[in-house]
C-alpha cells in the first residue's frame, strides 16, 4: 500500500473546531468524530506500518493540538496520555516532536473540559491517571520539557477557565482537578524525579517550588510524600551548590509543611545520620555566613527543626557530634571558649538572636533524656552557664559590661528561659547544681524577686504574672527550688536550711498572703509551691520541724481557716488546699513543740471542719493527718468536743463516712447497715466482679491495694486512738456501723488469708496438711466473727426496737393524761356554771356537801377534839414524769392538796394551807 495514499485518505476525515457549533446535533456528531479519530492517531503513531512517518504524525498531532487548544476533554485524557508517552519516547531521538510535545503541555495547564454534569464523576479515575503520567514524562531527560511539567503543575493552583467555550462544552469545576490531584501519584513522581536533576539546578529550584505549593495545600500530598520518603530526600538534597540560598529556604519551607502534618513521620524520617549531618551543614551554614535578617529567620528554622528531631528517641545528635556544638552554642556568649567554631562568632543581639538563645537552652531540656548528653553537659559546665543566666541583672548600667549585650526586655526573656532550663536539669544534675552552688544563686534571686527597689520589667510575663513586676521570676524560681527539693538529696535540702530557706520562704508566703490582689493563678501556683517546698525540707527531721516553729503553725492555720469554698475556683485554690494539708503532715505533725502549738491554735478543729467541707478527694490527706495527729493524747480531746454546723460529733462524722465509703464499695449490707454476708463481710461487690489472678510475690494484691485506696483503714486507725465505747452523739445505727468498725482489722486478716488460699488453689499448689487445718480454722474463725458481731448488731437493733415502743406508751400515757385533765376541767365546769345559774341546785348541792362532811366527820373522843375545825382534802394533778421502769409502773405522777373548811367554820376569815406536794408512783 502507498504511503502517499493512505496520508491522502486519512486527510479529509480530520475537522476543525471553529468557535461554536451551528446546533447540538451537528456538535455531537462532531464529537463522536472527534474520538474516532483520536483512535486513530494513536494508531498512527504506533502502527508499525506508519511509525516512521514524521512528517504525518506533527501534520496530524498540529491539527489535533489546534482542535484542541481550549484544552482536554475528559473523555479523551486516557488517549491524550497515550499519546503524550509516544511523543516523549520520540522527543530524545527526533527534537522535530518537542514543539508538538511542549504545546501539548502547555495546553494541560487549562482547565479540562466536560460534555455532561456527570462527565467529572465518570471520567475521575481517568482524570487521576493522567496526573499520575503527568509526573512520569519528568523521565524526560530534556530540560525544557521538565520545565513545562513544572510549570504546568503550578498553573494547577492559578488556572482560569478561556472565556469563549463551544456550546455543549463547559470547563471542570475549579477545586476539581486538585481534588484528583491528590489521589493520584504526581507528588511522589515528583519528588522521585529529583535525583535526575543534580545537572539542572534550575529546573530543580522550579521543582522544590512546586512541592512546596502542593505540601502547604493539601495533607494528602504530605501523606503522598512522606510515603516515598519526602523528608529524608529533601533533606539531603537541600544542601546542594546554590548562590542564591533558594534552595535551601524552599526545602526548609516544604520540611515545615510535611512537618506540619505529620510530626511523628518527618522526624523519624529526619533522625538517620546522614540527615543529621545534612541539617547540621546547613545550620552552621546559615551561623556563620548568614547575615540577613532573612538568612537569621532561615537559620532558627533549622533549629526548630532540629529541636523537633532531638524530641525523637532514636534521633543521632550526639553521635553525628552536632549536640556538642549546640552545647557550644548554647553556653556562648556566657562561658569563653578556644572552639573554632565560637571564636570569630558574633550575636547581633536582635530578636532573631534571642529566638536562637532561647531554642538552644530548649534544646538542652530535650537532649538531656540521653544519658550520654549529660556527660557532655558536665564537659562544657552547661550548668555553669545556665546560672549564670539566672542571676539578677545587675543594679545599674556601670555594672554591666561595655561590650553589646542584650537589652532589658531580651534580658528578663532569657532569664526565664534559663530558669525554665534549669528547672529540668539542675534534678538530674545536682553534682554540678551544688559545685555551682545553684542554691545560693536561686535564693540571691528569690530575694531580688521580693524587693522593693524598681525594677521596670519589660512584661515577658503573662497577664497574671503582672507586667513590670518580679512574680514571673519568682514562679520560676520557686519551681526550680521545688524540682531538686522533691528529689530527696539530703545534702541539697541540708544546705539550703543551713541558708535559712525555711524562714525565708514562710516571710514571702505570708507577705504575699497580705497583698490584697495576690489570688490570682501565679499567685497561688507560687504558695502552693512554697509550701510543697518547706513539706519536702521538714519531712524527716525534727530539727527542721522546730524550725518551722510558730511562724510555720500560725501560717498553715491561716490557710487551714480559708476552707474548701473556692476549691472548684479553676484559679488553683484545690492545690493550696492539698499543700496545705501535706505541711501539716509533714512540717508539723511528729514534733509536740509545734502540734501542741498547733492545738492551741484549734488545728485539729480546722482540720475536721476542713473534712466535713471538702469534696471526697480531699478526704484520704486529712484523714492521714488527723491519724497522726492523733499520736497527741492531747489531740483527743479537741477531736471529741468538735461540733459541725449542724451540731454533729466527730465519732458520728467518721461513722457517716465509713458508710458513705462502703456505698461508694457496693458492701453488701442489709436496710439496717448490718452484715448481710458473713462470708464477706466487708468486701465489695466490685472486688468480688474483679478476675480471679495469681499475683507475684512482689506485687500487692487486691485486699493489700484496698487498704490504700479507701478510707476505711484510716477511719479504724482514728476510732482506735478515739476508743470504741463512750462516744458522744451516736445513735444506734451509728453503733450498728461501730461493731464493724472494730471489728475491721480481724475481717481483713481473714480477708488476707482467704485470698492466700484462693490464690493457692489457682496456682495448683496444695499446702500441707497442718497448713491446710490452719488456713481452714482461720478463714471459719473470720465467718464466727462476723457472725457474732451480725448477732451483737441485731440485739442492738431489738433493744432500739424496745426504747422505740416504751417511748411510744409514754407518749399514750401523756397523752391518756392530758385527756383526763381536759375531762376534770370541763366537768367542773359545768358543775361550777349549773350551780351559779340555779340557786335550788346551790342549796340541794350545798346540802349534800354538809351532810357528807357530817357524815365523815370521826366523832371526838375527848373535848379538845370536838372543837378541832374539819377540813376537806382536794387533790390535782401537777406534772408527769417518766422513770426507767416500764409499762404503767414506770409513770411518776406529782399531786398538789388544798384544804378546804368545813361549814360551820367562821367565814369571815377563811384559811388555805399552802400545797403540799408529793410525788406517787402509779401502780
């Protein structure tokens, strides 16, 4: 067949797309051509027939091209791409295809385009495997035609739709193509494709661009580059020969994006050696020789990209040596050095120099987990330094040196990073914190802090802290001193009470505590600290507990009087409160000069009010101190004689408690707070629901661990120094919860010993035989007990039963007697209203009385007698009383007698005996 006349036939079928389409049909027809004779390119160009043909493939991919210069259509990318791959095959052999091949690609910057609504989610997948080709054609070795790659990728992020599109066709929605982007594998050929650009640097300066445009718009592009090992590789292409600096500011900008994203990837990317060594280079780089503020900003860059890898475990910082010349850095300017690498250093002192100081002294806190760099600390006396910082400026401006130093506001920001520095290293480095005498520095600070001399701090403090004053110094401070106290060095703790610390501390404590304003968060931070701090000195020496003194009591009374009223404040009052019940425990409590003291001032009082006003959380530290305290015998008397707000006894507040704990526990009780299971009489529900385990030998097990985490314990502790017998305020409920109280300690030894059998039946391990008969008796011994004490609980409960029904029947029987008196009274009365209003009545009544007194006058044995004047004897009912006996026999009844003349006496001068009382038992 003719060549000639197969480009003559193929010549015609090839149309032309004008700017509109006369109508719809005439455009789908041409549509459908369209794809017919995309195939059939693609068939020209790869028939083995016509694959020679150069001048019919650029006459065919010119006309192609031409149609389609408002760009792709969706349907056609898959054949696009197809063609795309041949024209790069042939663009190295035959330079007549670039042309064709850049055209095409600078058409890909326009948006693609769709027929249909549905043409984007059809084709989507289409659409992804373009981009993904997209990357591949970097293979390219021509260096324009990567450029026009480049380019077309970032045209992605700044496309705009042409203006006058045939109908039918409209231009893919604007977040489209970079949704789709994502999906794909563009990102990662991209950054693939930089190891082929080591001779092109401008084309590679072009690519890091474009990463960084596709790393800060998307996180799955970082997750797309991480995936190939995105950080490592531009790490370590980011110190390549550049005049101009771009490339390593654009690698640093696309390592903060990745960073951004994906923190934990990046940094294990960037913690191999050779990326150590690579951002080592660059950061000395960028020390040394950087003098723009933008080489500075770039400069710290790399140093929080380095402090982010020094948080990595597994990071190579000590061993590719770069921490020992950041050690170096860090100690400079304070500590002379003969390292090449400081001594033709110099600071600018400006705020990209403060930022660096201040990373650096970070970094120390971060490195310092790595036991080899503190080796390297002591080396290169970072402490010394560090103290040096922290020391109060100096006093005026003829003090300091001539030399440029850093300004006020710059000062006070250091200094409170090296205090925050210090505060992490000085624990773990107290060898060289106590050669450096730290704690005179800190305490030469403290009293600076407290002052009052001016001092115009420049307000690196927060709000709270107050702008121009001291109190973030001192909060620093205060933390510092609190870090190596709680470490339990007794030569560090020896040595600030030898300086007077404790009195120290408690003068500040108390001058902060009379300043109107100082309840704000720093402020309470800082008291509850000095606290902490004066618990960790006192706890184990009576000497410095007579230190403490009466200062120290007067100062935990006052707090104590503050209450739990604030605890929920959000502000830190629940802290205060928790320190200082602790320096009670420990400053106070095991020296009877200041628990005397602290009794006298009503501490144990305070300390109950504190129990019985605080939330539960509180309870567990107060009970401890309260059992300590109770080692006093003079404490038992202010324990006893204390009253709530509503009247209630200590004994019956520690009751309330034990059962409000053995709720809160599930203990199986019954509605009248008595054992309900004699097997398990004081074991919760929730224990019981725990598996079943074999614990080791040096593990506590679940009996021991209650002991800890409940207050049961401590409230058995505290009735055995109370007594079981004669407590005031109790009721029988109270006394029913009691005798299990004291039976406590004998229900958890038989909890002990059945938890040691159990677990030796788990474990497949049978005691011997006397061993077996004795855990046997002991457990039966516990079960006998509980139900001894279920019976002792029931007999209280019937005798409770008992009072309830005799105070019942005296209720009748007062009741009965009011009654009578209410009958009495009327019946009299009447009596008395039916005499004055009937004068027959008066007289036949009148009769009858006389005849009656005549008739029980006895008749005189002698003369003296019969002149005696008659009385009548009337009786009444004064009051009611009750005596232990019961039933009737038990009411007392007191009677008032009235002598009344008899008739015949002389009227004129009537005479009344005084009352006579006496008392009756009724029987």
């Amino acid at each position: 067949m003719d060549s000639s006349r197969f480009v003559h036939r193929r010549k015609p079928d090839i149309p032309v797309i004008g700017p509109r389409a006369p109508d719809k049909k005439q455009h789908t027809q041409e549509v459908s051509v369209k794809s017919i004779e995309l195939s059939k390119v693609i068939r020209l160009l790869e028939d083995p027939l016509t694959v020679n043909l150069k001048e019919r493939h650029l006459f065919v991919l010119k006309k192609l091209l031409k149609r389609c210069q408002i760009g792709f259509l969706l349907k056609e990318l898959t054949g696009i791409a197809k063609i795309l791959n041949i024209c790069a095959e042939k663009v190295t052999d035959h330079p007549e295809y670039q042309p064709i091949f850049y055209e095409a690609l600078h058409i890909c910057r326009l948006p693609f385009l769709k027929e249909k609504s549905s043409d984007e989610l059809n084709y989507a997948q289409d659409v992804i495997e373009f981009l993904s080709h997209m990357g591949c054609l970097m293979r390219v070795s021509d260096a324009e035609v990567r450029q026009h790659i480049v380019e077309s990728v970032k045209s992605f992020y700044s496309s705009v739709a042409p203006k006058l599109l045939p109908d039918g066709l409209q231009p893919t929605s604007p977040g489209y193509r970079l949704q789709l982007l994502e999906r794909s594998d563009l990102a990662q050929t991209l950054l693939l494709s930089m190891a082929a650009l080591e001779n092109q640097p401008g084309i590679k300066l072009q690519l890091l661009q474009t990463l960084q445009i596709l790393s800060s718009s998307s996180d799955m592009n970082c997750t797309s580059i991480l995936q190939a090992g995105g950080a490592e590789t531009i790490c370590l292409h980011m110190n390549q020969p550049d005049p101009n600096g771009q490339v390593l500011f654009h690698s640093s900008e696309i390592l903060w994006n990745l960073l951004e994203r994906g923190s934990t990837e990046v940094t294990a990317q960037l913690s191999s050696m050779e990326c150590v060594i690579s951002l080592k280079e660059a950061f000395l780089h960028q020390l040394i020789n950087g003098f723009r503020h933008s080489d500075l900003q770039l400069r710290n860059d790399l140093l929080v990209i380095t402090t982010l890898i020094a948080g990595n475990p597994n990071s190579l910082l000590i061993e590719s040596l770069f921490a020992k010349q950041l050690v170096v850095f860090a100690t400079f300017p304070e500590l002379k050095s003969h390292n090449p690498l400081v001594s033709n250093l110099k600071l600018s002192y400006n705020n990209e120099d403060l930022k660096m100081k201040k990373m650096l002294l970070n970094l120390l806190v971060l490195m310092s987990k790595d036991l080899a760099a503190l080796q390297l600390y002591k080396e290169e006396r970072v402490l010394l330094a560090v103290l040096m910082l922290v020391r109060p400026p100096a006093a005026s401006p003829e003090r300091r040196s001539a030399s440029r130093q850093w300004s006020s506001a710059q000062q006070e920001e250091v200094q409170l990073q090296a205090l925050a520095t210090l505060c992490s290293l000085a624990p773990i480095m107290l060898e060289d914190y106590m050669s450096c005498q730290g704690n005179a520095v800190l305490l030469l600070l403290l009293d600076w802090c407290v002052a009052q001399d001016a001092f115009f701090g420049q307000g690196h403090s927060s709000p709270v802290e107050g702008r121009g004053r001291r109190k973030a110094q001192m909060r620093h401070c205060i933390r510092v001193l609190r870090s190596v106290t709680s470490s339990g060095e007794e030569s560090v703790n020896q040595d600030l009470c030898d300086q007077g610390t404790i009195n120290q501390l408690l003068g500040i404590l108390m001058q902060m505590e009379a300043s109107p304003d100082e309840d704000d968060l720093v402020s309470l931070e800082i008291k509850s600290d000095i606290q902490l701090i004066l618990s960790a000195l006192c706890e184990r020496d009576m000497h410095r507990k007579e230190l403490f003194g009466s200062e120290g009591v007067e100062m935990a009374v006052h707090f104590l009087k503050k209450g739990s009223d604030k605890f929920y404040s959000g502000l830190g009052h629940n802290k205060l409160i928790l320190s200082t019940v602790d320096c009670v425990w420990s400053c106070i409590v095991g020296c009877y000069t200041t628990e005397d003291y602290f009794l006298a001032k009503e501490g144990a009082s305070l300390l109950m009010d504190l129990l019985s006003s605080s939330p539960r959380c509180v309870y567990c530290n107060v009970l401890a101190s309260l059992l300590e305290l109770c080692d006093n015998p003079n404490a038992l008397s202010h324990i006893l004689s204390w009253r709530d707000s509503r009247g209630q006894t200590a004994p019956r507040f520690l009751l309330q408690l034990w059962m409000d704990e053995e709720g809160e526990l599930n203990v199986s009780r019954d509605q009248d707070g008595g054992i309900a299971d004699p097997q398990r009489p004081i074991l919760g529900v929730y224990q019981q629901e725990d598996p079943q385990l074999s614990f080791p030998a040096n593990v506590p097990s679940a009996a021991v661990l209650e002991l800890s985490e409940n207050l049961r314990s401590k409230i058995y502790s505290i009735f055995c120094k109370l007594g079981f017998h004669d407590l005031p305020g109790l009721s029988r409920k109270h006394y029913v919860t009691l005798s299990v109280v004291r039976r406590y300690l004998d229900f958890k030894v038989g909890e002990v010993w059945e938890e040691v059998s159990r677990e030796l039946g788990l474990d497949g391990v049978r005691p011997t035989t006397p061993d077996e008969e004795a855990l046997s008796a002991v457990c039966k011994i516990s079960e006998d007990t509980a139900r001894k004490v279920a019976a002792e609980q029931r007999s209280i409960l019937e005798l409770q039963e008992k009072e309830d029904i005799s105070e019942e029947q005296l209720m009748y029987t007062e009741i009965k007697s009011h009654w009578k008196q209410k009958e009495l009274k009327a019946k009299s009365w009447d009596s008395y209203v039916s005499r004055t209003s009937n004068y027959e009545i008066l007289k036949e009544v009148k009769a009858q009385r006389e005849e009656y007194i005549e008739s029980s006058r006895p008749k005189p044995e002698h003369e003296e007698a019969a002149v005696h004047p008659t009385e009548l004897i009337l009786g009444h009912v004064i009051s009611v009383e009750r005596t232990g006996s019961s039933g009737p026999a038990g009411v007392k009844l007191t009677l008032a007698r009235t002598s009344i003349k008899a008739s015949g006496q002389d009227q004129a001068a009537p005479t009344t005996q005084d009352p006579e009382y006496f008392s009756t038992v009724k029987d």
